[in-house]
C-alpha cells in the first residue's frame, strides 16, 4: 500500500524534472549576427517613394499682384496633394527606422 501513495509523488517529480530538461534544452536562444539583422532589415524595410513629378505652373504679373489661370491653378492643386502624399509615404520610411533604434 505504501508504493501506492507514492507513485504519484514520484511520477510527478519525474514529470517535472522531464519537463524542465526539455524545456532547458530545447529552448535555447540562438545567436543572431549583425548580418543577418541587416538582411532581415532590408527585406522588410518599406522602399523608398519616389519624388513627384510636379506639372509646371506659371504666375502672371496684373494690376499689381499675381494672377494664376483655371488651369494653372488646378495643376498647382495637383502638385500640393502630390506632395503631401509625397510627404506622407516619407513619415511611414522614417518612423520604420526610428522604431529600430
């Protein structure tokens, strides 16, 4: 009867004892070289946008002041949305790298 009350003691303290061996042998952290941070880096990190092309806008001197043309106006509409898209991809570039520091 007394093995009885013990074989649980002992099938538990040979479970745990397994258990931590495994989790100790198996869990080890690998060294990562720099190498391969900067190849890991480089597969991930979002490309660089490219610049916009900007439609030319010509301002016109009269009655003492600037005067721009429907159309000239709205290239230079186009322009300012163009670069604030511009602008906006250029935020997403430098928080990713200033999160990696």
């Amino acid at each position: 009867m007394r093995n009885v009350k013990s074989l649980p003691r002992l099938l538990t303290a040979v479970l745990l004892i397994g258990l931590t061996a495994f989790l100790t042998n198996s869990c080890k952290s690998t060294q990562i070289t720099p190498a391969e941070v900067k190849a890991a880096l480089a597969a991930i990190a979002p490309p660089m946008p490219v610049p916009p092309e900007m439609e030319p806008v010509i301002f016109e001197d009269r009655d003492g002041g600037l005067w721009l043309s429907y159309n000239d106006y709205r290239a230079l509409e186009r322009n300012v949305i163009a670069l604030r898209e511009y602008a906006g991809r250029l935020e997403i570039v430098i928080k990713f790298y200033r999160e990696d520091q």
